[in-house]
C-alpha cells in the first residue's frame, strides 16, 4: 500500500483538521434559524459509531454534529455537511474515498494491510466501488457537479475526482470531501442515492 496513504488514514492531525473544518460548518448552520418556522436552532449532535478510526482520537471525533429546531410542534432537525461522515456510510468518509480509490491495485498484501490498518473487508471495498461507479454516477448530484476538464474517468472513481484537485495527497483529499459536502446530509444523501 502507498505509505503516503496508509499514513494519510493514521495522521490524528489530519483528523483534528478534518474536525475543525466540521465544526466551522456546523457552527455557521447553528448562527441560522430553522428553515421550515424560522426559529432559533438548538444543538442536538448524535454519537456514531465509525469503524477504522485511529486510536489516539478523542470521543469528539465520533460526535456528528446536528442541531433541531427550538420550537415545540416543530422540532425540525438539521445536519450540517461534513468532511467526516459520507452519509450513513459506518467508515469515515476519507477512508471510503482512499481505500476506494486503492481497489485498482487492491492487491492480498495489501488488502491485509488495510484490514490490519482499520478493519475493511474486501467485501465492503466492494461495495463501496459499486456505490462510486453506479449510485453516486447515476446521482443528481453527479449529473450536476461532476463535469470536470478533463473528464473523470467514471470507471477509476474515487482516483479520477481526486486527480482533479491540486495539491499533495492530504490536500487533493481534503477538496474532494469539500466537494462531496453536500451529500453527506438528510437531505443531500437523497441526491447522490
């Protein structure tokens, strides 16, 4: 496996990066009101579960922030975007997006590895290619944002988007879950799905 790679999934820096970005996003929707009554919005962030993730990383890391509205009958519920999550998907969005664009070279060496590394199996690599190369092709979201010069190569998805952003690998890496964003919401999920 790319040692850049294997380290990129390891780096507790880059977690925290990702978690500082996640709370700016959450906070700016938290400074709005809710959208269907216009009242204050509370927080009401939920726990999750990932797989694969490092060690050393605090419990804030497993935190999806969300907020609900404040007005009883209403209580209509907000998840800001995330760098972090990819939708319901249970391994962290730069996980899904590194291992996925590995699966060309996705050799038993390294498919131990990656097991070792953060407990992926080939059968979920497999799944998730699916999900790239058909769901998320087929999406709304794709059908609107995925017009890249040059083109992507739908078939090498995630490694074609993420040779579109410039930059080293944890910056490339960092854009493209900038650019996936809007699909790891409620609402945004539906649009890629």
């Amino acid at each position: 496996m790319d040692q850049t790679i294997q380290n990129l999934l390891r780096d507790t820096r880059f977690y925290e990066l990702l978690l500082g970005f996640d709370r700016e996003i959450a906070d700016a929707a938290h400074a709005c009101q809710c959208q269907k009554c216009e009242a204050k919005l509370h927080w009401g962030s939920f726990a999750r579960k990932p797989r694969g993730v490092p060690e050393r990383l605090g419990p804030e890391h497993l935190q999806r922030f969300s907020l609900c509205c404040a007005k009883d009958g209403c209580r209509s519920r907000d998840t800001p975007s995330s760098l972090r999550f990819l939708g319901p998907k249970v391994y962290l969005g730069a996980m899904v997006v590194l291992i996925s664009a590995m699966q060309s070279g996705l050799t038993p060496a390294r498919l131990k590895r990656l097991q070792e590394l953060v407990g992926v199996s080939r059968r979920t690599v497999a799944r998730w290619r699916d999900w790239w190369c058909s769901v998320f092709t087929d999406s709304p979201f794709w059908r609107a944002h995925g017009a890249f010069v040059p083109p992507v190569t739908t078939a090498d998805l995630p490694a074609s988007l993420l040779e579109r952003f410039a930059g080293e690998a944890e910056q490339q890496l960092i854009l493209l879950l900038r650019f996936l964003a809007p699909i790891t919401t409620g609402r945004g999920i539906w649009r890629a799905i």
